[in-house]
C-alpha cells in the first residue's frame, strides 16, 4: 500500500522506522535518503497495523502509534510539530 510522508517541520528527517503492532523490534529505516523540510516521499508497505518512528536531523523524534493501514489502499501522513515560523 501507497504512504506519503509529508515533512511540514522545521527539521529535515533522517530516518523513519516501522514494525508491526504487536513485534518489539524496529524493523528497517524505510527511508532511502534524508526528507527535508517541506518535502514529501512515498513508500509501499503491506496493508497492517504498524507504529512508526520519525528521527529528525536535530536529534529529536515523533512517534505515531496503531496506525491502522487494513482498510485504506493510501495512508498519508503529515508531520508538523506545531512550530511557528
């Protein structure tokens, strides 16, 4: 399934890992290279429920947890820390 990642932060990200609901480890970065700050990317993963994990170039980080991807053939998903600017 199709998911785009939308980086509306004040931080390029650098990685972004994924695992299944219920798995304890982190699978692999899905990222190929860093997103930059208002870029977006699109990535394939199989339709689940998966965490995610967002590592930004500033060393900070964001999580979104259960996001459900069964019922939907796109995802999208859009990172805004609430920074003015």
């Amino acid at each position: 399934m199709e998911i785009t990642i939308n980086n509306e932060t004040d931080a390029s990200i650098d990685e972004v890992w994924t695992k299944p609901l219920n798995q304890q480890d982190w699978g692999q970065n899905i990222l190929s290279s860093e997103l930059a700050q208002g870029e977006s990317v699109v990535v394939f993963l199989s339709k689940g429920i998966y965490d995610f994990k967002f590592i930004f170039s500033d060393f900070t980080t964001a999580s979104l947890y259960a996001a459900d991807l069964t019922l939907v053939e796109t995802y999208t998903i859009t990172l805004d820390m609430g920074q003015e600017g």
